[in-house]
C-alpha cells in the first residue's frame, strides 16, 4: 500500500490535525508528558522532511493498534500509548479523513511522531544531516543498531550480518538521494519461462519490493532499489527500520522458489 500521509503534506488540514494532536495530548492529564520535550512545530517539519523514510505494510499490518518505536527509555506504557493513538484517530475522524485512511495515517504520523520523540530526547547522534553524510558515518550508526557493514573500495555500504539478506547503500549527492539495492541471482539452468513466471509470482505476493530481472555479464537476477531522499537529514532509527523491511522481502523471496532456480 503506498503512503497516504504524503498526499497531505502540502494541505492545512494536516497542520489542523498536527496542531490539535498535539493540543490535547498536552491538556490529557494521562499522557501530557507524551510531548514533555517536543515542541508543535517540530512534529510537522519532521513529517515532511521524513515521511521518504516509512516502508509500507499490508493493509493487515495497518489495521492493527499502532505500538510505541521510540527509545526504550521514553516509551509509553501500553494504556497510556492506546491513550495517545485514541486522541489521534479521534481528531481523524473530526476532520473528516475518510475513513479507510484513518488506520494507516495513524501509523505513518505516529512512526515519525516517535522519531520526534526520540531526537528531542537524544543524547547521542542518530541524525545525520546533509555535510555530515557519508559512507563512513552511515556504517558507524548501523554498527549502534546490530547492523554489520562494510565500506567497499566503491563506497558503497554492503551489510554483512543483522539483516535477513545483504542490502548495498549508495550515496547519491548529486541528487541527495541515498540508494538501497539488493538482488538475488538465478541459478544458471532456469529457464527464461521460469524465470518471468517466478517473477510474475513474485510481484503478486509482496508489496513493498518490485523486483524486475537484469543482467550482468549475461547473468540473469531479480534486483531492486529505492531512493530515500536526505535533503533533511538521515534519520537513522528510520532508516534501520527501513532496511530491515527492505532485506526481510528481499528473503522472502526465497520462500516462494519451489522450482529451485534461485542461488543461494
């Protein structure tokens, strides 16, 4: 499912829901210490400088509660969380949101929210911004999240351990774009009616990968990328979380090979 939130981003309305969101969590005896050190207007700057970085989730994932992904040590207990995520979907509901969005906005502004949360409550670096991007610091702030990796001779990132199935991360600064790619090759006997049914099959079964087949050196594999914008900065909470979206479809992929033409 492809973001709602960003089709927002440039209507009042959302400055109506960020401003009265954050309003009566502050007025709700129960839960005033939610925004204890954010301030309103870094919650709307922070959705439009980092909603690149949501990976999507089935339409089941969104109807489930939204759960705290801030750091450990601000997290809300679960009542007074359930609290917060109430006063969200009501103000949803009184904008008059139409109502099969409101599940999955209430997960793409409350992740960012959390990310909010997180930075303003930090004593240590988990932003990177625009001159201080590079390969060396990307690989260093995965190294904190369990996220082995390695800078190759081509500056790419390549990880190595902490993720289902190995990501590259490029650096674009000409267009301020990080890249994350993956591929997963096929076996030198399958077939090319094999392959395009494997990969028809493919697309059909995940959602947030659209893997297509190249080739290299006459090498046939499924390969995948996407662009994540750091004009704003690297998030690198949300950026881990991406990742790891990213990697688990990659490897599930190799679920659906009963035909035994992918290597391993």
């Amino acid at each position: 499912m492809t973001s709602i939130l960003k089709n927002y981003l440039r209507d009042q309305i959302l400055e109506e829901i960020i401003a009265d969101f954050y309003d009566q969590v502050r007025r709700n005896d129960l839960v005033k210490h939610y925004f204890l050190a954010t301030k309103k207007y870094s919650l709307l700057t922070d959705l439009k400088k980092y909603h690149f970085y949501l990976a999507e989730k089935s339409g089941y994932d969104y109807s489930q509660t939204p759960v705290p992904s801030s750091n450990w040590d601000i997290q809300l207990p679960t009542t007074q969380f359930k609290e917060v995520v109430q006063i969200l979907g009501k103000i949803l509901t009184s904008k008059k949101i139409n109502l099969d969005y409101i599940p999955q906005l209430k997960h793409e502004i409350l992740e960012i929210v959390e990310e909010t949360r997180s930075q303003c409550n930090e004593t240590e670096l988990s932003t990177l911004y625009l001159k201080e991007a590079s390969p060396d610091k990307i690989n260093q702030l995965l190294t904190r999240h369990r996220i082995r990796s390695e800078v190759m001779p081509s500056r790419e990132i390549k990880t190595e351990k902490g993720l289902p199935h190995p990501v590259w991360i490029d650096i674009d600064y000409d267009n301020i774009n990080l890249i994350i790619k993956s591929k997963i090759i096929f076996n030198d006997n399958a077939t090319n009616t094999e392959m395009l049914d494997f990969h028809k099959k493919v697309n059909e079964k995940i959602i947030f990968l659209k893997p297509k087949i190249e080739f290299k050196a006459n090498r046939p594999y499924l390969y995948d990328h996407h662009f994540l914008p750091f004009t704003g900065g690297i998030p690198i909470r949300l950026l881990v979380r991406y990742l790891r979206r990213f990697s688990m479809e990659f490897s599930q992929i190799f679920t659906f090979d009963n035909e035994k033409i992918l290597k391993v």
